[in-house]
C-alpha cells in the first residue's frame, strides 16, 4: 500500500500534483490546509480555532492537526493516500508513524518538490487571485509562511532521510513535466 508525502515550501505545486498523483495511482488525497479550510467555510468551532494561525501564515496546532488525519485515515484505510501539507513538524511526522503503525502501514516515501523562493511568491500571488484564499493576497502572509516553512518544516526532510525514505524532485518545468519526475520516484517506491 503506497502512503506518499508530497513536500514542499507553500505554493511549490504539492496540492496540483498530489489530485493528479491520486487519480493515476488510485490513491486518497488529504490536504490537512483543505481540511481546516473546510472546518473554516463551515464555521465549526475547530474552524473558529484554525482561524488566526492560517490568516497569520503560522502553523495550527500539532495535537489539533494530527487528530484531523487520524480522524481522516478511520474512514480512509482500505487503499494508500498522498498525504499534501502533512506532515510538518518533526512532531507530527512522529505521531503519524505511530498512527499508521497502529493500522499496519507505514509512510513509503517523502517526494521534495524542489522551487525557488522568488517562484513561489509569484505562484502563489497568481493563485491568490483565482482562488480567493486570504493567505494568498497578501504577501507579507505569504513570505511568512514561507518563513515559518524554513524554521519549522524543513527539518522533516531529515526524519525521512534518516529511514532512507526521502526523494527530491525539481519542481520547476510544466504541470506534466513535474508529473513525471514524481511518476518516476513512486514507481520505485513500496
Ligand atoms: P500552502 O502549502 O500553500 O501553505 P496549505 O493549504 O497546505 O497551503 O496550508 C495552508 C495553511 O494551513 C498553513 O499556512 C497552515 O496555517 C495550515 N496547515 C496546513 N497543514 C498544516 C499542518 N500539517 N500543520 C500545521 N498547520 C497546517
């Protein structure tokens, strides 16, 4: 059963990928992002909880992230997933080896899609536009984020290096060509 976590600073393409990745290899999809979103459009008190970490451009909670996806994964166990945005902390990414332990699977690998700084503002000031996203229009919310990305997130990167689990990808080129650098690496992967 593949379990694939996309990674990657905000706006390197994780969320465009991973719907086509899932689609090809029949897979979930979760975006933990897409999941508070949602609480947040439905005005739950989780939402109302999410709500100013996500205009700031800072990380919500472990503990409240990590039971969305253990939430997710009770009703989502029969095949494997593309994890997008999750997870991201060391913290999260220790809960959720635990968590997939307990169910027997494991994470196969931790794909890095590879953007640079200047490219993700542009992309995600583009996407701003379209989608409406709050965190998107600003950019000082999104330089923020990409911050928080260096400080807080990088680092998992180091987890799954450590179980020989962690791939790079070059994240620049056409939607299919990026496709295909990760075809590539989850065709090897188990
Ligand atoms: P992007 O990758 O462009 O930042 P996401 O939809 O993945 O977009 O995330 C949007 C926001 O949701 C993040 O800035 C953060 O506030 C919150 N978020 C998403 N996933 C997590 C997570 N795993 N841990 C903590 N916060 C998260």
């Amino acid at each position: 059963m593949l379990n694939i976590i996309l990674f990657g600073a905000p706006g390197c393409g994780k969320g465009t990928q991973a719907k086509r990745l899932a689609e090809r290899y029949d897979l979930y999809h979760i975006s933990t992002g897409e999941v508070i979103r949602s609480e947040i459009a439905r005005g739950t008190e989780l939402g109302k909880s999410m709500e100013g970490y996500i205009s700031r451009g800072e990380l919500a909670p472990d503990s409240i992230v990590v039971e969305m996806v253990r939430d997710y994964m009770r009703t989502h166990a029969d095949k494997g997933c593309i994890f997008d945005g999750f997870p991201r902390t060391t913290a999260q990414a220790e809960i959720f080896d635990t968590m997939l332990d307990e169910i027997g699977a494991k994470v196969s690998t931790m794909i890095f899609m590879d953007v640079p700084e200047e490219e993700l503002v542009k992309r995600i000031l583009l996407r701003g536009k379209e989608s409406g996203r709050a965190d998107d229009a600003s950019e000082e919310v999104i330089r923020n984020r990409i911050e928080v990305y260096r400080q807080q997130t990088a680092i998992v990167a180091d987890y799954y290096t450590k179980q020989g689990k962690y791939s790079e990808v070059n994240g620049l080129g056409t939607m299919d060509e990026v496709f295909d650098r990760l075809s590539e690496v989850i065709n090897k992967a188990e």
